[in-house]
C-alpha cells in the first residue's frame, strides 16, 4: 500500500463541534455496537463527508433534518484510514447532524476499544477499555480523529447491570435497559480532542479522597487488588494540589480517576479525568513493592497528571509538535515529585535517567529533530521516542535554569490560559516565555527543537584566555566524518570555579567563544549540569579535574558530568577507553547513588563492549577494584537510611553479582535457596538482584524454581523482575527456553518484548535472541504492527559488535519489512559499526592496561 503523504489530513471544510455517543460492549462475544450523532459545520456544501474509521463496520449514516437523507454508498479507504460517505444531493454548507450506526470488535491487540482479561478466584473474566492515543480512536467509533478537531462528547455506555462503568467524566443518569443492562450518560466534556477520550468497563473495586483543594481522587483496580492503592491515592492527591497551584487554573474535570488495567501497552496513558495505567505503573503493594517501583509510579502519575494541563487543556496542533506533550510532561513531573518526595533527590535522578538516555540518542547521525515532520500513523508513534521525552525534558530544563524558576512558571502560566482548549505548536510556547521573561526565547531555542544533535564544547588555553568551540557531537567517529554539520547552537554556559563560584551563565551564541583567564586555576563548564551539551578539556584541565573528583571539591552533578563526558569521549575516539577508565578511579571514594549508577552504566557498556574477548575476565576484576570501597556500604542486611541509600545498596550488589564476586553470589543463592512452598521473605528490594545473580551463575533446577514463580506470581511487578532473571541465564537451552515461553499463553502480550530483550542485552543471548526474532518476526508484526514494541524489540540488537549482524539485520527488514520502525533500523546499524570501530581501536591499549 503507497501512501500519499498529503493525503493523511482531513479537509477543514468540515468541522465537528459535538458527539453525541452511546456504544455498548458485548464481553462475551468480543464485539461492540455504537450509534452516534455528530454535530458539524459545513464551511461549504458538499456531497461526500471523509472521516477516520479502521476495522468498524458503518451500517448507516444519514445527515438528519425535517427529511433525513440516507448516505447512498459508504466506502473505506484503508491506507488512510477513513471511511467517505456520498450523498445524492449535497448536503448544504453551515450547521448539521450526522447520525451513524455502526459495529466494530473488542480486539486483543491494546488499541482502539478493546478486552483485557483477568481472575478472581481462579476464572477468568474480560473487561474493555480504551487505547486512543495516537490514532486509535477510529477504532472505536468513526471520528475526525486528529488532535486539532476539538469537540465536546456526551457518552452513554450501554453496560452489564452489574458492571463498574468509566469514562472522562462523572455519570449524570442510569437508567435500566432490561433485567441486565444498565445505560449509563455521562456529563458532557469539555472541548477536547479525540484521542484523549476513554471508555472502560468490568468489574472494579475503588479507594478514594478528596485533595486538599477539594478534588475528588480515585483509584480503580480489578477485584482483590484494591490495597495496592494506596500509595497511588495519596501521591495523586498530593500531585493534583500542586499542579492546581503551579499552573494557576483549576483542574477542569469533575474527577481525577485512575485505572490499573492488566493488558496495556504504554507504561500509562493520559485520558482527561480517566488516567489508565499498567498495573506495575500504578499498584504498589505494602509488603512487596521495591523503593524504585514506588519511585516509578510517583513519576509516572505526576507526568500523567500534568498532561491534564499540558496536553488535554491545551494541545499540539500536529503530532510533528508531539514534544509539547511528551518533552514537558517527562520534565513537569520531576518538578512535582520534587515537591512531593523533597528527600528522593529527583532532580539529580534526572541527570541520569533522561538527560543521559537524550545524550545518548541524539548523539547519533540517526536521530530527528524534537519537531519532526510525520504523516501516517505509523511515523506518528515512532515519533514516542527519547527525543521527544527525554531530550525534550533536557532541553526544558536548560531553558528553566536559564529563566529563572519565576520567569519559567509565569510563561507556562501565560501560554496555558492563552491557549486553552485550543491547539498549538512550538512556538507558541516560545512567543510566551520571551514575553513574559523579555528575553529572545525563540532565538535561543531555535535550533535545540528545529535541528538533529547537541553540541560539544572543546575548551583550549593559552596563558591569558581559555577559547570555547562547539561543534555537534556525535557518538560514532564514522557518523561524525559522514556529516558535516554546520549548526551553531545559543548555549547557556554555566562555569564553576576552583574557589567553588558558579558564575551566571552567559549565552554562547557563536561558534567559538574566549573568555579571559582570571588565574591558573582550574573551570568546570555546564554548571550544576544545566545545559544540553557535553565539554571536552585539554589535557591540564582533565588532569586538574579528576584531582578536584578525588577530593571532594564538586558538586554531585558536576563529578557525574565529568565522568560522563568523557566516557563518551572515549566511545567516539578523542579520548582512549583507558584515559576513560584511569580518570573513573578517581571515583572510589564517591558516596552519591546516581553519580555510581552514571559509572555503573558506563562500565558496563564496556563491559558488553568486550564481551567475546578473552580479557573480559580481567576488566571483571579491574571494576570490582573501584567499587571495593563503596561495597563496604552495601551489607545485605544493612537498613538504609535514605531513599538515595536504598537506591545505592541495590546498585552496589548489582554490581558485585555481575562481575562475579564470590561472596556476592553465594549469599543471593542461599536467599533464594529460602523461598519454599510460595514463601518468599526475601526483601523486595532485593529480590531483583537476587533473582539476577542466581540466574546469571545458575542451572536447571534454578531456572525450574524460576519458571514456577513466575506463573504462580500475581503482582504485575514482581512477573517482571521474574521474566527478566528468566533472560539472564548462561546455558543457551535455557535461553532458548525462555524466548519460547514469551510468545505463550502465560505471557501477556505487554510483557514479551521486555522479556525477550533480557536475553537480546544478555552477552550470552546475543545470538539465541536474534535467530528467535528473525524466526518468529511474523508473529511480532501480528501483534505489534504499528505499536512501539517492535523497535522495543530491535534496539538492544545495537548492543552487537557484528557488522555482519548488522548486515543480516538490514537485508532481513529489508525483505519484511515494518513500518515505523526504519529509524530504529538505522540507529541499530550506525550502533553496530560504532562498536565494532571502538574495540578495533582500543582492543590493544585495554588488554594491555588490564594485565597491570
Ligand atoms: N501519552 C503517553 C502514552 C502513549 C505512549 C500513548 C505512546 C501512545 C503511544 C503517556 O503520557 C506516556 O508518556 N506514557 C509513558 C510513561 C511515562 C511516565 C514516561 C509510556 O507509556 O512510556
Ligand atoms: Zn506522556
């Protein structure tokens, strides 16, 4: 199928103002009816009307008036997904109503309207519930289904009596249909846009609260599960409070409510009023529930709940402005969590988590720009990737350091009450910003959402001045030969000095920049880590550095930032892996959990980096060298005594478990050796790495307990640190074993790509992993066509040394071919040959270094 790309909007020429919608799920036979009226305007007469509809059967349609008049032929469009309805005399310019009749099916496949299953008691039973976002609506009932056809919606949900029935807004009239149907109307909603609409219904049990400003908060799970909510409740509540003063305009729905749903595919879903979540994205429970997947939650339900200003009140016009939604919600949620959780130390969590994952993406000649040119739906998902979440986060952040917190807020303030129930794009949220801060926002961040890439800013000195130049950073050397890219960045360079001063930033506009020397002492640029950029220093500076690192003389952020940088520097050649490695032992003496989880991340990259060597044995022994110190901290009984410590304590035996300290693993196995007859009094927190570590030194009988748990298991989070220990084993066999497994009848659907990639990331899965996913790719596109799992499951493939995996990789696409998944492809390949270049160029200096 060609698709032409013009073609993928709706004309304006007909507008919708109003739904008036009533669909009614049959649970037994997986099917739905719905009947709609929709209020439009005609902007001139016409006797064809397009609009979206996939996999729905439209029965009727007819414009109503004195005399209605039936559609004469009803045609589907498949590519473009739209049904067109022809009229045999046009149907007159202005205000009208047109009235469908139509069918579809409760699918399986977690979009549109669909089922999800789930027990009580041992039976199995089905709810349906909703997956809109991007382009799914259109499954569920024929719509003008793009984000900038705002509309009001009144639903009515035609339901079993007995049944628990949600959607955006509150129910405003039930009304008995027969001995087993119910009619539920809900109040109409606000102008919004399709996509974010929601219908769910099963059978629910509920906690709930009013916030402190008096919103009403609750929290649906399927039945028995309602204690795992707890914790959801109040940090919504707490959450809701806080984004109702930031934002300065009130919540605009009657109820915040939030759904555990057991089939999902994102991590959790935005619906105005009617936030849908997997449940290891919601539940938490009292006894086994680790302090990260608490942590989780709390972020995800803050970044859900900002949506409901940025997003659902005001909106992107186009997906190619995705970044609006995603960039700031990944960023806002930070800020709340901050206020919520002051002792978690979010912010500097975030330095890790997404300005690490951005730097690493758009560090390839394969990336995009944050506005990103997109058609069909296809293009459209692929657009939910790290350059809108997390590099835009990044770049928001740079630019609120840069404002001020004030200035920052009161922009936001200004464009969300300006733009409401309306549709934007990127620059009016700039336009907004500059006016309030009166500084050139546009121009300054101009190129961050307009061109691919970062900058790196390579410092040189002489006596009397240090001189600045940037020039775009790229990961692979090839990349970085292949492109010439001339893009001057406005960075805000923050420096800190040896006195321990943070100098104002000043903004580098030009591609070199000096600045005077005040003295000999040594300068940190990109204070405190603020701006989007990484920094190269000669080779006094990088000495002086490592010096201050080792005693204590910077900030957190600023130490991982160092270590950072020029572990990166070393993947892309200015600098050898060995400089990268000498400069992470002046880290022994660290204390900071997220500056070891940066080293971790960065150890470990070499670590898959030389896998297949012989050497890799003694790396094993050289990092174990560094964390020596820190591993005292970590006693297996220890209590911790911050959230921080906790975090810390998991990724120190982590840590030891895979580089094979001895006492490490001997001590997981005789925990694991504890769990008996379904009784497992093994910490959660620690259940994670213990389940690694048995696994990765682990045998048959281990993978045989492993495999029971992991059916019996019924708390969402603890099948998923199960199904990854499931991947980490060493006997190909078993490998084997596991990769079967996740395509049965065991696995949801929602879980199998993160399991397979387990295997994919495992040194000793490489192969088995891909041999499965070639094998078994008919299966993938069956259910995963157009969702983000299928790049889920080829990015870890660019872990690969093998540019004759890289090859095989190319030509097998090439052949079965899947849409949405080209830039993936792309990156995978440019990763590959990075690798590859990387161990031939260091492979010597690295084996050398490590036989001292
Ligand atoms: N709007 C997204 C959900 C979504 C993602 C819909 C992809 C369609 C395609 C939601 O706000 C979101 O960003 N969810 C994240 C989790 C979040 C906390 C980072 C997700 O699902 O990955
Ligand atoms: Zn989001």
């Amino acid at each position: 199928m060609k698709i032409r790309k013009n073609r993928v909007r709706l004309t304006t020429n007909v507008v919708p103002s109003r739904y008036e919608i009533n669909l009614q799920p049959d649970l037994k036979k997986f099917v739905f009816e719905g009947t709609e009226t929709i209020h439009l305007k005609l902007k001139k007469s016409t006797k064809s009307i397009t609009l979206h509809a996939v996999d729905l059967v439209i029965e009727s349609a007819e414009i109503l008036g004195n005399e209605n008049k039936p559609a004469q032929k009803i045609s589907y469009d498949k590519a473009n997904e739209t049904a067109t309805l022809l009229f045999m005399k046009a149907v007159p310019a202005g205000a009208g109503r047109l009235k469908l009749v139509f069918q579809g099916e409760l699918n399986d496949k977690m979009h549109g309207f669909y089922r999800s299953s789930y027990e009580v008691h041992g039976q199995r039973r089905y709810m349906a519930t909703t997956q809109f976002e991007s382009t799914d609506a259109r499954r569920a009932f024929p719509s003008f289904d793009e984000p900038a056809m705002k509309a009001v919606f009144e639903i009515s949900l035609t339901v079993p009596s007995e049944s628990t029935a949600i959607s955006n807004t509150v129910p405003v009239e039930v009304r008995k249909k027969s001995e087993k149907l119910k009619a539920i109307r809900f109040a109409p909603t606000p102008l919004m846009s399709t996509y974010l609409l929601a219908f769910i219904v099963g059978d629910f049990e509920h906690i709930e609260k009013r916030s402190k400003d008096g919103i009403l908060v609750r929290v649906f799970t399927t039945p028995g599960k309602k204690h795992q909510a707890q914790f959801a409740l109040d940090a919504a509540a707490k959450i809701i409070s806080f984004f109702n003063t930031y934002f300065d305009i009130p919540y605009p729905m009657p109820s915040l409510d939030m759904i555990a749903i057991p089939d999902f595919a994102a991590g959790a879903m935005e619906n105005w009023g009617a936030i849908t979540y997997r449940e290891s994205a919601l539940l938490v429970d009292p006894k086994n529930s680790s302090t990260i997947n608490r942590q989780w939650v709390a972020l995800v339900i803050a970044h859900e709940i900002a949506h409901q200003w940025f997003g659902n009140l005001v909106t992107m016009e186009w997906w190619t402005d995705l970044w609006l939604n995603e960039g700031f919600a990944s960023f806002i949620e930070y800020l709340a969590v901050d206020r919520v959780f002051p002792e978690w130390d979010i912010w500097t969590q975030f330095l890790y988590a997404d300005f690490g994952a951005a730097l690493q993406y758009d560090g390839l000649k394969h990336t995009h720009p944050i506005e990103v040119e997109v058609h069909h739906p296809s293009e459209i998902t692929a657009a939910f990737d790290t350059v809108s979440y997390s590099k835009g986060a990044t770049i928001l952040r740079m630019l609120a350091d840069y404002l001020g917190k004030k200035d920052f807020r009161d922009g936001l303030r200004h464009y969300l009450k300006k733009h409401c129930y309306d549709n934007t794009s990127t620059v009016d949220l700039w336009n907004a910003l500059s006016k309030v801060s009166g500084k050139s926002v546009t121009a300054m961040m101009k190129n961050w959402t307009g061109k691919r890439g970062y900058p790196l800013i390579t410092v040189s000195e002489n006596t009397t001045y240090f001189n600045l130049t940037q020039s775009r950073f790229f990961t692979s050397p090839i990349s970085e030969k292949e492109t010439r890219d001339p893009t001057v960045w406005q960075v805000p360079v923050g420096i800190t000095t040896q006195d321990g001063k943070t100098q104002k930033p000043f903004l580098m506009s030009t591609r070199t920049e000096r600045l005077p020397k005040q003295s000999d002492s040594w300068i940190k640029l990109n204070a405190n880590e603020s701006g989007f950029y990484r920094t190269n220093y000669p080779k006094r500076l990088q000495i002086e550095l490592a010096e201050a690192v080792l005693h204590n003389k910077l900030k957190t952020r600023d130490r991982l930032g160092l270590v950072r940088d020029i572990m990166a520097l070393a993947e892309n050649g200015r600098r050898s892996t060995t400089e990268g490695l000498e400069f992470a032992k002046h880290y022994a003496k660290e204390t900071e959990y997220v500056v070891w989880a940066e080293i971790s991340s960065s150890l470990a990259k070499i670590h898959s980096l030389i896998s297949q060597e012989r050497f890799v044995k003694e790396y094993e022994t050289f990092v174990l060298d560094i964390f020596t110190k820190i591993a005292k901290q970590a006693r297996w009984n220890m209590r911790p005594k911050s959230h921080s410590g906790a975090l810390l304590k998991i990724l120190i035996l982590e840590n030891l478990s895979r580089y094979g300290d001895k006492a490490t693993i001997v001590k997981a196995q005789k925990m694991f050796g504890g769990i008996r007859n379904g009784r497992n009094m093994i910490a959660a927190d620690l259940r994670g790495v213990v389940y690694a570590t048995v696994a990765r030194y682990g045998d048959a009988k281990v993978y045989a307990k492993l495999m029971k748990m992991y059916k019996a298991e019924t708390l969402h989070e603890e099948k998923n640190r199960i199904g990854r220990a499931l991947g980490m084993f060493r006997q190909k066999n078993l490998l084997e074993k596991t990769l079967v497994f996740t395509l049965s009848e065991r696995v949801r659907r929602q879980d199998s790509v993160r399991m397979i990639a387990s295997v994919s990331i495992n040194p000793y899965g490489r192969d088995v992993a891909w041999s499965f996913i070639e094998r078994n790719w008919k299966t993938f596109l069956e259910r995963y066509a157009g969702y983000r799992e299928l790049s889920f499951l080829l990015e870890p493939i660019g872990l690969s040394t093998s540019v004759k995996r890289a090859k095989d990789m190319k030509q097998f696409i090439k052949k079965n071919p899947a849409p949405g998944t080209e830039r993936t492809l792309q990156q995978v390949v440019e990763r590959i040959h990075s690798n590859a270049v990387w161990l031939e160029r260091d492979r010597r200096e690295l084996r050398e270094f490590l036989s001292k």
